[in-house]
C-alpha cells in the first residue's frame, strides 16, 4: 500500500448552501448548512485514503475545539497524524463556504499565521513515504517537505492552488508542479500551455495546470499534452482540487506514470464534482469505464 505524506493545511469548514453566492451588504439566508473538515492537503490526506493508500498528514491546529474536531475527522478517516500537532494559543483554521445551486463556491478562509511560524519539518518525517504532497499554506513546511522527498528519491508534489508567488525553493525543489489555472495565470501572466511554457526557464519539474471542466495541460522535458475533463453535472465543486491533488500522487506512487496520474485524478475529481463526496476507489474506476 502506497504512503503518501501530505504537508499544509486542515481546516474546519462550515458549509452555506445558497441559490446565489453572496454579495453585498444584505442579509443572505440559506437553504441548507453542514460542518466538514477542509483545507488541501487535508482533504488530500483523506482522498489518499479513501483510494486504498496509507495517507499521513503533517500539518499544525490550535489547541481549541475546532482543532479538536479537525485531528477526529482525519483520524476517522484512517489518516496518520502523528507528526501534527496542536499549537497553544494559537486558533484553528476555519472557513465559511457557500456553494450555489449549480455547484460553485465562494470560501472566506481565516487562518491564524501564528500555526506555521518558521516550522519546518525534517527528512525523519516523511521517511517511508513513496510521495510526498505539499500545499502553499505552510512554506517553510513545504520547502523542507520538498527537500527530503528530493533526498529520499521520492516524488515530491507542489499544490500551487492560490498563491501569489511561488518560492524559488518550491521551483527547485519540487518534482512535479501542479497549479489551479488562475495561479498559475497571476504567477506568469499566461494560462494554461503558455504559462507552463514560461516556467520552464525556472524548473525542470514535470508540470500541470488544471482547468475545472476544461481539463488539465501538462508538459515535462519537450513533451506536452491535454487530458479532457469527464463531464458531470455539478453538485458541489468545493474540495475538488485537492481530490485531485491527492488522487494523482497517490497514481504517480503507485504506478510512476505521470499521464495516468493525471487521467485518474481527473477521474476522481469529477466524481468530488458529481456527488459530492471525496471518492473512493470503486467510483473511480466506475467513472473511469464510463459508468454513470
């Protein structure tokens, strides 16, 4: 069974269920509401798992409820969390989502940067792994993450969903980058292939862009490509992404091929898409042959 570490970020999300997603300065009444555990590689760690992989989360939460909540949640879900820990007087995560009646949502995200300050984490911590997973909201975390995946011989993949830069640490470091379209448009000021193309002066990484119902680019060494998104009828996008993420390096540790990474994320993304819930490994490959 593969191992798959995933350093960032877990939240508490309470969920919003709405016809529209807010806006302005108005009372705004909901339809429906839930509480679920969040962030990306939380919900990596948790895809990991559900897939048939040994997933292992290594991120910080205060010493509140909220945390208390978060580390049950990953816990239930068979995620290691050893290597987290809760960090005193300091708040946990938390999130207000909306989600419309097509699917779509907003987050409003508050994240208390005293969790993460200056932490790193070291080679001990990701030993046993066959891939490593990191998203931009513990840098220092990330980059030492990085950097022992890189000592150990092991893939070492960067989520790069909203950041407004990119690290030279993460860029050099990194095995494979995968960026959300509109990250990878504020770091380079292209999107898609063209933004790839600009990267390849800073990174010799394998590298992906995804883009929602449009699929995803990819591109490594000369070599580049396209794979089509499966279209679903929207239920609920929120979390999709970092199913993807944990999805494709759960692939790319169990069968080294980038491209089939990329097509069982894909899968496993439109199923999050689908229904709502982060998938296990019967619906993927069920959606994989075509079955509705």
């Amino acid at each position: 069974m593969p191992v798959v570490a995933c350093i960032g970020l877990a939240v508490l999300d309470s969920v919003f269920f709405v016809e529209s997603l807010p806006s302005g300065p108005h009372k705004h009444f909901a339809t429906d509401r839930s509480s679920s555990g969040g962030g990306p590689a939380a919900v990596a760690a948790v895809t990991v798992a559900r897939l048939g992989g040994d997933a292992r989360f290594l991120g910080r939460v205060g010493d509140d409820a909220a945390g208390t909540r978060i580390l049950g949640w990953l816990h239930a879900e068979r995620v290691d969390t050893t290597r987290s820990r809760a960090v005193m007087a300091a708040r946990s995560p938390v999130s207000s989502v909306f989600v419309d009646a097509v699917g779509e949502r907003m987050i409003v995200n508050h994240t208390d940067q005293a969790l993460f300050a200056d932490e790193t984490i070291d080679t001990g911590d990701v030993a046993g792994a066959d891939a490593v997973l990191v998203d931009r909201h513990w840098p220092a975390g990330a980059a030492t993450a990085l950097a022992a995946a890189n000592r150990l011989g092991i893939p070492g993949i960067a989520d790069i969903d909203t950041a407004p830069h990119v690290g030279d640490a993460v860029l050099e470091t990194a095995s494979h980058l995968v960026f959300a379209s509109a990250a990878l448009e504020r770091l380079t000021g292209s999107g898609a292939a063209e933004g790839l193309s600009a990267l390849r002066s800073r990174t010799d990484a394998f590298l992906a862009v995804t883009r929602g119902a449009d699929g995803v680019d990819w591109q490594s060494g000369g070599a580049d490509g396209h794979i089509d998104a499966i279209s679903v009828t929207a239920a609920n996008t929120l979390g999709a992404g970092d199913v993807f993420h944990g999805a494709f390096a759960l692939s790319l540790a169990e069968t080294g091929d980038e491209q089939e990474a990329l097509e069982f994320a894909s899968a496993a993304a439109a199923v999050k898409v689908r229904d709502a819930t982060i998938p296990d490994r019967s619906a993927v490959t069920a959606i994989r042959g075509g079955i509705p």
